[in-house]
C-alpha cells in the first residue's frame, strides 16, 4: 500500500519503526511476506533501519529460543519449535537477497553494517542470522569477495581480541567477554540443515579461505611452523582451526557437498607439494575417521590422488597415506590402486619416491593383521576407533591377509639393496610393523639376520667385529654412506627385545625347534659384537688421532662417516647390554667400556672439528639411545638404591663422564620433542608413551639438582664442561616448556608424577597447588644463588631458574593466593638484589611484568622503573643534580642502560595498544550511538569509567616518559625505540582527542580529568621532547665530527657516518609531525567545546626552511678555519679537541 503513496523520508521512517514493532506482535508465519513488503518499501529510503531492525528482532528470537532449550528459564514467549523458526529465517534471507540484486543501494548498506560491527562492538548486528545472511549474500558476485574479506578480517580480529583480553587483566576488568564470532559461525553450520542450501556454499568457501590464508607457514629453514596445542594460543591457529571445523561439521550435515569437500581438500593435498599442508591432511583425516564407509562412494576421487604420490614430498605421503588407511580395509579396489602405484613408485629414479613406497608398505604391514598376532590391547598402541568399526576380521579375512603382508615382505626385501635413505627408513618401520602384526616376526628378523651377515666378521677373534669399508660407496670422488649399520644394529636390538619379552613368553609351551635357531644367532652375534668392539682399538678402525677427519678430502670424508657408524654402534650395544644385565657387575663394566670407546672418538672428532671452520661434532647426528632406555638408565644412577643392585650400579655411577653423559641425551631427546613433536627411537611417536617417559625423567632430574646443588657439586671438581646438576636444570627448563606446549590437557597428571609421594589422595590436589609446591622449590634454590659470593654467583643458573619459574608459574590461577605470593616474592627479588648482570636480571624483569599485567595493570610500575633509570644515568642537562630513588635495586648502572630501559619501552608499547584498542572500540560505539541528543547523555554514561581508566593510563605513562626524555641514554637503541614510543603516545592521545571530537557533536562536554590530562603534557612532556630531540642531535653532531677527525686519511668514513646519523635521526621528524597533529586537533576540539585546552600548550615553532646565506657563510668560513686548525694541530703533534667542540650546531 505505502509504496505507492508518495512519502517524504521522515514519513518513510515513522513507517518503517512502526512495522517493526509489530514483528513481535505477529504470528511467526505471517512475518515473511511483511518483511518482503518492507523490503519493497525501503527502495524509498530508511535501508539502514529496515535491515538492522530485521536482525535486531531475529537475534532477539534466537536468544529466547537458545535460553529456552537449555532450559534456564521458563519464557512467557510462546514456544517455537525449530525447524519452523530455521526455515523462517531462511525464507526471510531469500527475500534480502533478492531485494539486494535488484537494489544494490541495500546491498552496500548491509556491507556497512558487516563494517560497523567489526570495527567497534558486535552489538546487535553480528550475530548468527546476520553471518548467515552475509554468506547468502556472497553468491551475488558483486558483493562476493567484499563480504569474504570483511568475515575473514572480523574472525582474525575477534581472535585478536580475545588474545588482547586473555593477556590483560586491565582489560579484563573493563571490558565484559563477549560471544565469539567463531562460536555463532558454528551456529549457522547446525543450523543450515533446515535446508539453508543458499547458505552452505559460502560456508565452505568461507571454511577455504580461512584455511588457506592462515594455515601454517613455511620458515626459513624449511621447517613448518608446527601446530601445536600450547601455539594455537596464536590468532591465525585459531582461524585456520575454525576453517576446519566448519568444513568438517558442513561435511557431517549436507551430502549434496561433500563430493565437493572432499574434492578441494584432495586438490589442495596434492598441488602445494611445496608449502605445508598438514592442516588439510588432518581435516581428510578427521573426514575419513568421521565415515570411511560414506566415502567409498567418492573412492575414484582418492585412487586419482594416489597417481601423483611419487610426485609428492615425502611428509604429504605419510600423512595422506595414514589419513586415507581406514578406507583400505572398506575397500578393496582402493587399496588394489595404492598396492600398484607403491609397487611402481618402487623403482622410481627419484629418491623420494622410493622412499615413499617404504613408507606406504610399511603402513600397510601395520595395519593389515595376520591371525594369530597379538591383540592391540597387548600392544602398546590401539589402533584407531574409526578402524575397529570396520575392520571386523574374519578367519578369511587374516588368512588372506597373511598372504598379503609376506607378498609386501618380499618388495621391502629388495630395498635393501637401495640407497642408505630408503634402508633408514624400512629399519626405522620394522619395529613398529613387528610391534602391531606379532606373526611376521620370523619374516622380520630372518630379513635383518641375512642382512647384518654381510657386514659382520664371523671369525670370533677377528678385530674389528665389523666390515666398515663395506657400509662406504665411493663413486669417482663421491663418497657416501651405503648401510646404515648403526640403525640396522639398534633395530635387531629393539625387535630382539620386544620379541624376547613379549612373544617368546607365550610360545614356550610349544617352542618350535628350528625357530629358535636365529634369535639365539642375533643374540650371540651381539655378544660377539659387544666384546671385539671393547677389545679393539681405535687403531683397528684406523681412527686414531693422527687420522683425517676434514670435510675436503675423500679420506676424510670417509673416516667421518666411519667415526659417526662406531660412535652409533657403541650407543647401542650400551642399551644392549644394560638391557640384558640384570643388573651384573660384568655387563656394566662392559657397558663403561664402550661408553669410553665412545668418548674417546668423539672427543677426537670435537678437536679436529674445533680446528676446522665448520663445527660438524655430536651435534649432527641424534643419539642412538631410546627415550624409554634414558628414563630407565638415569632411573638406576640416580634413584636405584636396592641392596642387591648396589655393586653393580657403582661402576657406572663411579664414572662422572658417564653420568653427564646420560643427562645430555636426555636434554638432547626433550630438544628433539619440542622442535620436532616426537622423538626418534621406537615409541617414538606414541605420545603416551612420550609422555610416561617424559614424566619419569622429570621426576629423575628434579631429585638430582634438588638433593645435590650445583655449587657443591662445583667446589668438589675440577673438569671442563657443565656440572650435573646444571645439565639437570636445563632438562627441567626445557620439559617444562614442552609439556606446555605439546601437553597441556595432561598437565595435572605431569604434576602428579613429579610429587613424591605416590600415596593416592583423598582429597584432590589443583595444578595451581601442586605447580606452588614445584615453585617453592625452585625459589629456594635461587635464593641459595643469590646470597652467594660475588665471585661464586652462577649467572647461567640463576637465569635458567628464573625462566624455570616463568614456566611453571603459568600454571598459577591469578585469583589465586599462591598467584598473590609469586608475585610478591618476585617484586621482593627484584627490590632487595643488585646484580650486575644484564641477561639476568633482564629474565627476572621479564617474570616481573607476566606476573603483574594478569594482576593489574604495570603502569606505575613502569614509572618508578623510569625514576630509576633516570637516577642511575643521569640527567641530558649536566647541570641537574637527580636525586637517586631507588626503588628496585635490580636496576643499576650496569643494567639500566639497554637491557631495563628496552624491556620498559616494550611494556610501555602493549599498555598503548592497549589503550588505543579501548579507544577504537568507543569510537566504534560512539559511531552507531546516532541518537536524538536528549538521550545521548544516557546513552554514553556505560562509557564513563572506560574513558576515565583511559585517561588514568595515559596520565601515568606520561610521567613514565617525562622520566626518560630527561634521561642521559646511550645513543643507539634505546634513544631510537624512545623516540618511536613517544610519537606512538601522542598518535594514541591525538586518538583521544579525536573521540571526544566525536562524542561533543552530541552536546556532551569534556570530562575534568581529560583537561588535567591535556594540561599534563603540554607542561611536562612537549617541551621535554624538543629538549630531548636537541641533545640527540647535539650529540650526532658531535660523534660525526670526532669520527670525522679520527677517519680523515679513510674517505669512505664520512659518508657511512653521515648515512648512519640519517637513518638514526629518522624517527625525530615522526615525533615533530605526531605532536604537531595533536596540537591541531586540540585547537579544534577547544573551538567546539569552548574549553581552551591551548592555555598550557606553548604552540611549537614555526619552521620556515629558508636558506640564510649570511649564516651559511659563517658556518662554512668556520669549518674552513677548523680544518685548517685541525691540520696544523696535526703537524705539531699536539691534540686541541676541546677547542673545536666550541662549535655550535
């Protein structure tokens, strides 16, 4: 009716409100056709209105209706049943759309709205029916790739944001936690299935886009960056995750899709062979493990992808081959494809797809049980639930199976004769394949017998036990390695193991005999081994001293290689013969010897290589040791104190050498965690079994630094190297971090373990409790350190302890009152100890201020640090006498220059960000406040104690910087970040400025502390700026002069001096612009409050470049004499420096 009555907008308006008020009134059926009506009528005018005031009211509706199903509240609403609200909703969602391709004018409006509501609040216009209705929007193509930007920028900056609140209680206080953008992407997803079908393909390219802009990145040495639990604390994590999540829920929700899903996801696998793509393999994954039976219908989609599987890097290979396993036991003609391509990839040229086909047989052998192996309950690791819904194994089914496995059995057989890489990787895969399919043990170690034979001396007084020059190919000059004997031996050693404990146990009663025959064989082969390597000398390898161990020659080259093989097989036959000691005297003394063996050849190797240029020693190759066997090992030096034990054990722990060295593998395997997220050895990559071992050895180090200190354990000794104890602490450090990062569900259970009583508990213990009672520890020990003589103060343990509390005081609830104590036994150390060393007390400063910003804010902790630092180096004008504070000892001369004045400047840079982070945000609700003015003082009250605690910081870090720019800093990096820190301060009030510009327009004053605030700066800081800027200039001016005198004879001086000083006084005309702005706009803002806010401000100079040539001829007439003086001065012999610095700039 109303679009054909000529209407005036204001009519249009009273309209519009009036309509939308009786949505509520309406029966939810006849809502549709007047929001089409409505639609009509805003070609009119009012868009804005019509289109926030249809997701107002279905954001009020869904609200009630959440409220209502989870049953908090019984609602005097009449209840809806949802699937006639969903397909209401989509039905008024059709309408927008379709009015928006026939008025773009809407469309933009909408856009406006998506803008509005990501640059302040969310208010009401994000919210689950409005996201829905963005993605609907993306399939008209002019508004495509807007809306996508716009809903990627708004899921990056709700992370962002959440990151911001996480780290800071100041913002926690102020601001209430909000409902998360990726929270109601999800709600949309749940609720597409009410045939939403205009919905789900933006849904999917959204889940894409996020997918591909954040996924993991490539770094500079090739590494990915990994993806880890305690690291997806980081936004783009968060994004990425959230792009999975939505395609794999859609996946679970629409059919129609999947086909597709699948498709891109396969599509992205195989054509980024380059960048890394874990992040797709592990959604294929959790798409397979969701329905492996659902996917066979999509089976010609996957045998494609196995075309390019030798084309693929070797990681993609693994991982997509351990995605895509539970489809071969589903489907036959899938795992026909995979058996084929394997088989031809097996004598690809490339090495790559060799190894590839390793690692697809491998897999296969794992996961194809033969009757009769162990069940996985047995093992010690299960296979995958989605598997065991599958896989149901028939007496046939095993049968077949068997066959299949020896028929794969025979094509590894043949990779033994390839290059060292592909034999690696098949002895790596052989334990694993014997752990999970017990019945082709035979297979498995007649394969390694036959294959240790050709390399080992069966003469048993032979010396060496070992054909060394056999393992070395040389080609020409090319010299490699062609078996990795070391690798070979440590696999029969683990299968013999295994093998021994967990078969051999159950075939007693009906041994066969001729089976027997070669595990005896491998036993008393290692034997062998064992005892000609302790009686062979280096000598014997010819790898004595006067050897050549350079990386130019091909001798050198070899006897490296050979150095690293002996060194490999010591490390094992040690594991070896601890193994099967049962704690005899003899085996341990064995055991010693070939540590010696070890020892001596690396020290060699550490010599030559030191004299060298390339430092190739230990640290190349990883140890051969299992993570398992280092927690038993270091378990027994340590903790063992058994009677029975107590003989034997005395060897090994009568040898330092040793002992250090079984902390260092264990230092080196925790390493090897954290950079790479597993470990190598067997179990490897079972993160229970990771784990449990990880505890053990915690438990092992913490009793060993706790019961022996390093200083007496120092003043005992003598020799090079770091102490025990100090080894200990640094596995502590650093297993700390990694359970944080790659264990934070278990950490409780961690903490448990480390206690020393094994009592089960009545009552139940928090992490924060437990985490205390670790912290106590480590603070006695530093304590210890601190009240130590100067001479005997331990600065790398005091720093490693200070980075053990950061950690561990993570785990601490900060509103709990353990929180409370580490906070203020840190302030405590920090004002009572004046150390001199800068690493330290930069580490200590740095728990400071992590404690203090989860507690408030750091702001007047930043201004007493600066009133430090200004007492300690004095003031830019000589003259000042200032008088010294000190309020934290820690800062001293020695420390307050770079390291205390850096960390500050730092802290001083989040507070800003901060604060700017507030400021935008009220702008952003100032901005959709366009309100009738008698009710915009109301309005704006919630804002109040925002801008008063926003005025509060400012005020505060103002006096942090009245402090520094009097301070006489160091030329260099803390004048540089200074100066960039004070141009951000004036940018952040100029932002401020600019709000209460805003908030005037709707006749509110400016509140009594902003002009205070106001007032603060234009007294204590602009002028101290200019001042500050001269004396950096002076100073340039002068070093540029004396390094110009002392350079004369070298011209290239000059210039690079003078560039230096450019690029050094870059960030000053910055300063000079920022704080001109905010002058401007305090003009403008006095003019529309009538408050004059300039009456403390003195306005700057006028700077009028114009090139005074009377002045220009003095200075140059000056530098002539100067010149002159400076050459006579020189023929003379005789230094008049002061005189010259008469010169004014």
């Amino acid at each position: 009716m109303f679009k054909d009555v000529p209407l005036t907008a204001e009519e249009v308006e009273i309209v519009v409100e009036k309509v939308l008020t009786m949505f509520s009134k309406l029966n939810l059926q006849e809502i549709p056709p007047l929001v089409y009506q409505l639609l009509v009528l805003s070609s009119k005018g009012s868009r804005k209105k019509v289109l926030e005031g249809i997701i107002a009211f279905f954001n009020k509706l869904d609200t009630q209706h959440s409220e209502e199903q989870s049953g908090d509240e019984l609602l005097d609403f009449v209840t809806v049943p949802s699937g006639e609200l969903r397909h209401v909703e989509g039905t008024i969602i059709l309408h927008i759309v379709f009015a928006i391709k026939l008025d773009c004018e809407l469309g933009r409006e909408l856009l406006k709205l998506l803008k509005a509501g990501q640059q302040g609040d969310f208010g009401s216009n994000i919210c689950p029916f409005s996201i829905a209705l963005f993605l609907s929007v993306t399939r008209i193509q002019r508004f495509e790739e807007q809306v996508f930007d716009l809903l990627k920028s708004l899921v990056i900056k709700s992370f962002k944001d959440l990151q911001l609140l996480q780290g800071s209680k100041f913002l926690q206080d102020l601001v209430p936690h909000r409902c998360c953008v990726s929270t109601m992407i999800l709600e949309v997803v749940k609720n597409s299935v009410h045939s939403w079908d205009h919905v789900t393909q933006g849904l999917v390219e959204l889940g894409f886009i996020l997918m591909d802009s954040y996924g993991p990145k490539k770094i500079l040495d090739g590494k990915t960056i990994e993806a880890s639990s305690g690291l997806s604390r980081m936004p783009n994590q968060h994004a990425c995750k959230l792009g999975a999540n939505i395609l794999l829920e859609t996946f679970k929700i629409h059919e129609m899709i999947r086909q597709e899903i699948l498709e891109q996801v396969l599509n992205r696998v195989v054509t980024r062979g380059s960048s890394p793509i874990t992040h797709f393999i592990d959604l294929l994954s959790d798409i397979i493990m969701y329905s492996p039976l659902v996917l066979q219908s999509c089976s010609s989609k996957v045998t494609e992808t196995f075309d390019y599987l030798s084309f693929l890097p070797l990681q993609t290979v693994q991982g997509l081959m351990k995605a895509v396993q539970p489809l071969l036991k589903v489907s036959l003609s899938i795992r026909d494809s995979l058996i084929l391509v394997l088989r031809k990839a097996m004598f690809a040229r490339q090495l790559d797809a060799r190894k590839s086909a390793v690692a697809g047989f491998l897999l296969l052998l794992k996961n194809f049980k033969v009757l009769g192996s162990l069940s996985s309950s047995q093992c010690s690791q299960s296979i995958g639930i989605s598997q065991v819904h599958v896989d149901v194994h028939s007496r046939y089914n095993s049968v077949a199976n068997e066959t299949f496995c020896l028929e794969i059995m025979d094509s590894l057989r043949r990779c033994l004769g390839q290059q060292a890489d592909v034999r690696l990787m098949l002895y790596e895969g052989f334990y694993d394949v014997l752990r999970r399919n017990s019945q082709l043990a035979n297979s498995i170690m007649q394969t390694l017998l036959s294959q240790l034979k050709q390399f080992y001396e069966p003469e048993p007084d032979m010396l060496p036990p070992l054909k060394l020059e056999a393992c070395i190919l040389t080609q020409g000059d090319q010299i490699s390695l062609q078996e990795p004997l070391d690798c070979l031996l440590c696999c029969i050693q683990h299968c013999l193991a295994w093998y021994k404990s967990r078969v051999m146990p159950l075939q007693q009663k009906e041994e066969e005999e001729e089976e027997e025959g070669f595990y005896q064989d491998l036993d008393d082969m290692l034997e062998s081994i064992t005892s000609r390597m302790i009686k062979s000398e280096l000598e014997d390898f010819e790898l004595d001293k006067s050897a050549d161990f350079s990386q130019s020659t091909g001798i050198g080259i070899k006897n490296n290689i050979c150095a690293f093989l002996v060194m490999g097989v010591c490390e094992v036959l040690i594991e070896y013969n601890f193994s099967v000691s049962n704690f005899s005297k003899n085996k341990f003394e064995d055991v010693l010897s070939l540590f010696m063996c070890y020892k001596e050849l690396s020290d060699i190797l550490n010599e030559k290589a030191g004299k060298g240029k390339t430092k190739m020693a230990n640290k190349t190759n990883d140890s051969f040791l299992s993570m398992k066997f280092v927690s038993d090992l270091l378990t027994a030096l340590f903790r063992d104190s058994t009677q029975s034990h107590e003989e034997s054990l005395s060897v090994l722990r009568s040898s330092n050498e040793f002992m250090r060295y079984a902390v260092s593998v264990a230092l080196q395997k925790v390493q090897q965690l954290k950079e790479m997220g597993h470990v190598s050895g067997p179990d490897g990559k079972n993160p229970e079994k990771v784990f449990q071992n990880l505890c053990d050895i915690t438990r092992v180090l913490l009793w060993r630094y706790t019961s022996i200190p390093t200083s007496v354990e120092e003043s005992g000794k003598k020799e090079k190297g770091k102490s025990i104890s100090l080894l200990c602490l640094e596995g502590l450090q650093k297993i700390f971090s990694v359970v944080q990062q790659f264990y934070q569900p278990k950490i409780h259970q961690f903490l448990r373990a480390l206690d020393a009583t094994d009592k089960e508990e009545e009552v139940e213990v928090s992490v924060t409790q437990r985490a205390a009672f670790q912290i106590r520890q480590f603070q006695r020990s530093l304590l210890n350190i601190l009240s130590s003589q100067e001479e005997d103060f331990n600065s790398k343990e005091a720093l490693l302890l200070v980075t053990v509390l950061s950690n561990l005081s993570k785990l601490l609830e900060p509103s709990s009152t353990q929180f409370v104590q580490m906070l203020s036994w840190t302030t405590k150390i920090c004002k009572e100890n004046s150390w001199e060393d800068a690493s330290f007390c930069k580490g200590l400063m740095n728990l400071l201020f992590s404690l203090h910003v989860l507690c408030k804010s750091p702001v007047t902790l930043l201004r007493d640090l600066s009133q430090d630092i200004h007492g300690h180096l004095g003031d830019i004008d000589q003259d000042v006498e200032v008088e010294k504070t000190n309020h934290f000892a820690v800062v001293n001369l020695r420390t307050a220059a770079p390291t205390v004045c850096l960390l500050l400047l730092s802290q001083a840079e989040k507070v800003l960000e901060e604060v700017d982070w507030l400021i935008t945000k009220l702008k952003g609700q100032v901005s959709q406040e366009i309100i009738p003015e008698e009710a915009s003082s109301q309005a704006t009250l919630p804002n109040h104690p925002i801008e008063k605690a926003i005025i509060i910081q400012l005020g505060t870090l103002l006096t942090f910087f009245h402090e520094l720019v009097q301070t006489a800093l160091p030329s260099g990096s803390c004048v540089d970040t200074l100066l960039k820190d004070l141009c951000k301060m004036y940018t952040i009030l100029t932002a401020l400025v600019r709000y209460y510009l805003q908030v005037c327009q709707h006749s509110r004053g400016i509140p009594k502390n902003m002009e205070k605030l106001v007032k603060l700066s234009g007294s204590h800081l602009t002028p101290l700026c200019y001042s500050f800027i001269s004396y950096i200039q002076n100073k340039k001016s002068k070093s540029l002069k004396h390094t110009g005198e002392k350079k004369k004879e070298k011209t290239a001086a000059g210039p690079t001096a003078m560039a230096r000083a450019l690029r050094e006084t870059k960030p000053i005309p910055n300063l000079i612009f920022a704080i001109e702005q905010y002058e401007k706009f305090l003009i403008h803002l006095s003019k529309r409050s009538k408050v004059n806010l300039m009456q403390h401000i003195k306005l700057s100079t006028s700077r009028d470049f114009k090139i005074k040539g009377n002045i220009l001829d003095m200075v140059l007439q000056e530098d002539e004499d100067d010149d002159e003086e400076g050459t006579a001065s020189e023929h003379e012999g005789q230094n008049k420096e002061p005189a010259k610095k008469k010169r004014k700039k």
